[in-house]
C-alpha cells in the first residue's frame, strides 16, 4: 500500500508545498513588511497603505524599520521565520544581501517580495518585485528638467546639471542615467552633468553639493535632479544657500513629498517639479500579491509596477501628493 500511495504521488506530478506556503488552517495570515529607512516619509506612507490594505484584506501585518542596516535585515527576516510569518515584503538596505534574504525565505518556504529595490539570488534570478521602474522614473525627470530648461530660454554656455544618488544602488543609476539620456534629447545634450555621491539623504546631498557650487562660480543656471526628493531638496538648498536666485534653478525632484514643501508655503523656489510617487500605492500592492499567494496560490507577479505622474506646484493637490 505505501509503494502504492508512493506511485500515485510521484505519478501525479505534484508535491505539497512547505506548510509555512500553505494558508494557515485556523486562516490567520501574518506578514511582514520589512523597510529600510522606515522613517523617509515615502516608507512612512508605504507602511501606512500596506497597513490599511491588510486590514481590508483581513490579515494582521507587522512592519520593521531597518533603518540603512544590512545585518538588521538578516536578524529580523530570521524572526519573522521564527514567529511564523506567511509571507514578506522587504525594502533592503543594501542589495548585496539579495542572495542570502532570498535563500532564507525559500528554506522556510515563504514567499518573498523586492519591494522597492531589486533583489537577486545567487544565479542572478530576480525575486518577485513591487514598486517603480527605474528608468522609465528618470526618463519623465529628465524629459521633464529638458522641457523646463528649453522654456527659460537658457543656453548650454553658463548652464550645468547636478545629479545626486547613492551611486552604489542599482535603481538610483536606473533613473539618474535614463534623466541624463532623456535631458539630452528634451533639451540640450551640450550641458555637463556632475555626478555627486551621496547617502541618499537631503543633509548628506545639501553638504556634498556644496563644495562643487563653489568650484563652479561662473555657472549662472542650474538644473539638478537626482535619485530621490530628499536629493534633489538637498541639492536645491544648497543652491539658494549659496546666493543663486530661485529663477536660475531647475530642480525636478523624484518622489513630490519633499519638493512639495516649498509649494504648499507658497515659496519662491527652485523646486519646478516632480515625479509623485506613491509609497503608499507600493505598500497597497504589496500585500495584496501576498495575499494572493498564501490565501488564494496565485504565483507572484515577475513585476507589479506603479503609476508616476509629473506634478508642480500648480496641480500637486489635485494628484494625490501629501504636503504634510
């Protein structure tokens, strides 16, 4: 009888998948959402609509801020596994560690999810992935920066471009190099672009710009984006802290949440515009493909890729951006 049953299984072709895959059988679904920088306003909202989408859905859902820790990240994915976790979503604080995240969840047989920031095993396979296509983001920044730049009128002679990123961080070169191949064709290939290396954050991109500001006394106009708001803001600071008059900045940030600011005051300022982004629209999507998967078996999507749309101080409200 046992070689029987045996036969059948092997003949079916089908195996049963680790428990921990399976929908629980008291139907209680816990997922985690783990988040680099959990205090950035865009992780912030993330959270907050990952939140309300598993309260929608039934599902109790625990999120962790790992601020820019990449051990944190490994230490907190143990605990989820060791609480029981159905499934996660992680924000990693440094893609280095893809493979062993991905080999983790796959051991205990939970799904797993890039959220935000690509991920990729040892062979070099991406884990499923929610959030924004980096380059398609840099290609409406720089698109838009050209557009602005072609509008004033200014020339390539006196003008420069600051772009502002983690240069270590694969979607931030994804979006700065698309916003410097699309600035070239909406406006003029001519310009110089510096580069400037930062942590991502708005004091580290506000200090770092400084120093080629002063290096650069003959540059009149300024365009300036980078990888995120909290660059671009920074940058744009920098800037006006420096005497240069908000007329002569085109700074089009990438995310609205911080751009929005100056808006919302009513400021005269270098902030032209943005690309909004929602965190919370990531978060939202999140939990419903892993809700999808535990609850219902439905395979992760490759990609669950999210809306952008361009904002200034004139429409921002009417988009959605949260200014507070």
């Amino acid at each position: 009888m046992i070689a029987g049953v045996m036969l059948a299984a092997c003949s079916s072709g089908k195996t049963e998948a680790p428990a921990s895959q399976q929908a629980p059988a008291n139907g209680k679904i816990t997922l985690y959402y783990l988040q680099k920088q959990g205090d950035q306003q865009y992780f912030v909202e993330q959270a907050q609509g990952a939140q309300e989408k598993a309260k929608e859905l039934g599902v109790e859902l625990k999120v962790v801020n790992l601020g820019q820790d990449a051990n944190k990240a490994i230490t907190e994915l143990d605990a989820a596994v060791a609480q029981g976790a159905n499934g996660v979503a992680i924000v990693v604080p440094d893609q280095a560690i893809g493979p062993q995240v991905i080999d983790k969840a796959k051991s205990a047989g939970i799904p797993i999810i890039a959220s935000d920031d690509v991920i990729k095993d040892g062979s070099g396979a991406k884990a499923p992935f929610v959030g924004f296509n980096g380059s398609q983001m840099g290609d409406s920044v720089g698109t838009e920066a050209g557009k602005l730049f072609k509008a004033a009128g200014w020339t390539a002679a006196d003008t420069k471009i600051i772009s502002a990123y983690k240069q270590d961080l694969s979607v931030c070169t994804d979006r700065v190099n698309a916003a410097k191949s699309a600035f070239a064709k909406a406006g003029d290939p001519g310009i110089p672009v510096i580069d400037v290396g930062t942590d991502n954050s708005p004091v580290d991109a506000q200090n770092r710009s400084g120093a080629v500001i002063g290096s650069n006394p003959g540059v009149k106009h300024w365009v300036v984006w980078g990888c995120n708001d909290e660059n671009e803001t920074g940058v744009v600071t920098a800037l006006a802290n420096s005497g240069v008059q908000a007329n002569n900045i085109i700074g089009v940030g990438l995310g609205a949440y911080l751009t929005c600011k100056d808006w919302a005051a009513g400021k005269d300022t270098g902030n032209k515009s943005a690309l909004y982004i929602s965190g919370a629209e990531v978060g939202r999507s999140a939990i419903q493909v892993l809700v999808d998967k535990v609850k219902n078996g439905k395979e992760l999507p490759a990609e669950t890729i999210a809306k952008t749309t361009i904002v200034n101080k004139d429409n921002y409200k009417q988009a959605g951006v949260n200014c507070t």
